[in-house]
C-alpha cells in the first residue's frame, strides 16, 4: 500500500474540514441576517407610520398611515389605553441611533455622593446642568436662584414636598386638595401610609376648612388637558405646581413658570418614563432641604446611572432644538401630537356618540406660532345615554380605559392615553368610529 502524501495526513485533511465548516457557517449566519434585518425592517415598517416630508422640510404623519377606516385588526385583541406610557416617543429616539447611547464603566457610581458641595448631594452636576439648560432653551420655567433637587419620578418628589410643607408637630394633618377631575394618583399616594402629617382632602372646588392645606396645581391637567390656576381662596394655602406636561408638544409655552415648588418629569417630557427620573425646582432653601432629607431617608438619594442617561438624553433634546438642518424633538412630537388630535376630533365629530375638550389657542413662545392645547390624554365623554363609559368601552370595544370615577369626576367620563404606539391608536380610533348594537 503506497503511502499517503505528506500534505493529505489526517491532521492536515481534519484542519481542512473544519476551515470549510466554518466558512460553511459564517455564509449560513450571513444569509440569516441579512433575512433577519429585512425581517425587522418589515416588522417596524408595519407598526410605525410612514413620515412624509412637507414643503417647509418638517416631517408629518402621513394620513395614509392613520387612515383608521382601512385598519386590519383582530377582533379578539384588547387594546390598554388606561396608563400613560409614552411609548410614542419610541421612533423618534430609534431614529436618532446612538445619540444618546452611553457606556458606563463597572467602577463609576460606587459612591452615593454626587456633589458634597450642592444642598441635593445626590443629584449629579451634568444633569443639573442640562436640566438649567433646557428650561432655558424651551423657556416653560425659571431656574434662576432655585435649588433643583431629583427624585426617583415625580411622584417621589410629590411625596418629597408634602414631607417638606407639613408642619411636624402635634397640629394634626394637613389636608392636601386638588380641583377635581384630579390625577387619581394623588388621593392614593397621599394616603397610602396613612401619615400624621398629611391627608387627603378632597376636591379643591369644594373646600371649606380653616387653617392650612396644601393645594396640588396641575397645568396642563392630567386627566382634561386645561391649563389651571389656584382654587382655593385661602391665604394660608401652600401651592405644589405639578408641570409635567408643561411642554411645547402639549401645550403652547406662554411663559416661564415661576412658582415656589415646580415638579417636572423625564417621562413626559422626554418620553423615558422607564429610566424613573424626575426634578423640583424650589425656590425656597429650607423646603428644598427637607426634601433632599426626605429622599434621602426613603431611597438613600437616586440612582446615578439614570440620572446619567436623562442627562444625556437632555443634552440632544437642547442639542436638536439649535439644530437648523434637522427637526428638533419638540416639533416631531408636537407633529405626532397635533395628527392625533386632529384624528381624534375628525372621530368624535362623525360618529357623535362621543366627545372630547375644546381648547383655546394661544401663541406659544417657543414655536413663534399660536396652536390650541394637545394635551397627552384625552378627557373623553360617552353620549348617547351611555352611563358607564368605561365599561362600555370595555366590553363593547375591547379597549381598557380610566373611569373618571377615579379622577372625582363622573363615570359619563374616561382618560385615554395619546402617548401608546401608532398601531394602538389607529385601531382605537377605528373602533370608537365603528357604530356598536347596543347601549350601556
């Protein structure tokens, strides 16, 4: 038997193999992402609408693609619309790619001090910064001589300020109201641990008690979208002004808020409600340090690295505003905005068996052009003789909403959400146009 060629051993034939194995795979792999990017292409194409560019180079929501008559749904499919996820912003930041991506170093945020020099030693200088920054840029509030103090939400920093304006001693609890409809979260929070310190009051509107009280400012609203003042005629009224949707895509910007406590929030402003950051603007010293105490006894201050990132997602939004050559973030949200409502009000307007807020129109300072609230809920209105809207929508539409029950309010009532995806909203709009065989 002649012996085999030294290039064919068996270590040079099992070297061999393996090398066209592997190029076998890495072409097998290739093929399956390129089918796979086009996949994912074709996924997102069939949730998010298609964005026409108009004549001035800002883009719109097509109306083809919110054309709510042509929607292919499936009957059995519930469609939430009870929370307000801000899930609507999810295509701007995707299409602004790694903008706001960061890499944070596994040694970076060991500490639990930010700035030892600052009153809110956890709240780190860079979103500080941005926070100064865009308020100025937008001009919906004054951040001169005030302390900022951040929070985990701004529900924490609710909770902050009412620990802060109560009085510590045996004088009993202090009623906190608000003029309903209300945010239904207030009356639960404030008296979730049922604290000596503060209670729930009730409807600002109606409101009689002597002595101090503690008065929840909403503007714009959650859930009716006005724009609101003071109710109460007291002197001895505390003012907390919750400005979470105090920005130009919602409302026009009129002025920079100037109060004693401002409240505002990442997840409405910018849509990163998972990254659960808010910020106070106190004018006062001594509040905003029992706040800071306060926080500080409840979560030993806030988490660094979401502070981090809501700086920088801060930084682009600021950033996008000078920028001539693209469109910032408040006109791609005050577009996706205005297309809904628009949508919405074409809706209640054929079918009249429901209704939603009319608003009036002011200038706005920030877009140099006048344009009517577009608030992110709908305060919407069964008619027709439809005495539990929640639950018709619910059983007839198979759409969850928030009875307006829970808001002080009637239950003719519900909060639809403006904020959820595209393809949710389309098909919650075709199915309120959609006549129903019966009547609650």
């Amino acid at each position: 038997m002649e012996q085999i060629p030294r290039f064919l051993s068996w270590r040079n034939m099992l070297v061999l193999s393996l090398a066209v194995n592997f190029s076998l795979i890495l072409k097998i792999l290739k093929g399956e992402k390129e089918r796979g990017d086009s996949w994912d292409r074709t996924v997102y194409s069939s949730i998010w609408p298609v964005v026409s560019t108009t004549a001035s180079g800002s883009s719109l929501l097509s109306s083809a693609s919110c054309n709510y008559s042509k929607i292919e749904e499936d009957d059995d499919g519930i469609i939430n619309l009870k929370l307000g996820d801000p899930t609507v912003y999810e295509r701007y930041w995707q299409e602004m790619g790694d903008v706001t991506t960061m890499v944070i170093p596994g040694w970076q945020s060991l500490s639990y001090f930010s700035d030892n020099n600052n009153l809110c030693w956890f709240l780190e200088p860079e979103l500080g910064k941005e926070i100064v920054r865009v308020h100025k840029v937008v001009g919906n509030a004054v951040t001169q001589d005030r302390f900022i103090v951040v929070g985990t939400g701004s529900t924490q920093l609710y909770q902050a300020a009412l620990y802060a304006l109560s009085p510590h001693d045996d004088s009993g609890p202090l009623n906190v109201v608000s003029a309903a409809p209300y945010y239904s979260s207030y009356p639960l929070i404030t008296d979730c641990l049922k604290s000596g310190l503060y209670r729930w009051g009730g409807d600002a509107k109606t409101y009689k008690e002597e002595g101090p009280y503690i008065e929840l400012v909403t503007s714009p609203n959650n859930p009716d979208g006005f724009l609101r003042e003071p109710v109460v005629n007291s002197s001895k009224g505390i003012l907390i002004h919750d400005l979470a949707y105090y920005w130009p895509q919602y409302t026009p910007i009129t002025s920079a808020a100037d109060h004693d406590i401002m409240l505002f929030t990442a997840s409405k402003s910018t849509g990163h409600a998972g990254m659960r950051i808010g910020w106070a603007l106190v004018k006062d010293r001594e509040t905003a340090r029992k706040m800071t105490e306060y926080i500080e006894l409840n979560t030993i201050g806030v988490s660094k690295d979401s502070q981090l990132r809501v700086a920088k997602v801060l930084k682009a939004v600021s950033d996008s505003c000078g920028n001539e050559t693209a469109k910032s973030f408040f006109e791609h949200s005050y577009d996706a905005m205005y297309e809904r409502w628009k949508l919405l009000k074409q809706a209640a307007k054929n079918t009249k068996r429901f209704t939603v807020p009319d608003f009036v129109s002011q200038r706005c300072n920030f877009f140099g052009k006048v344009f009517e609230l577009q608030p992110a809920f709908a305060w919407f209105k069964c008619e027709e003789g439809i005495v539990d809207c929640e639950k018709f929508l619910r059983e007839e539409k198979k759409i969850l909403t928030k009875s307006g029950k829970h808001f002080g309010d009637d239950k003719s009532y519900v909060r639809i959400s403006m904020l959820d995806r595209d393809i949710n909203f389309n098909i919650f709009l075709h199915r309120v146009s959609v006549s129903s065989n019966s009547t609650l």
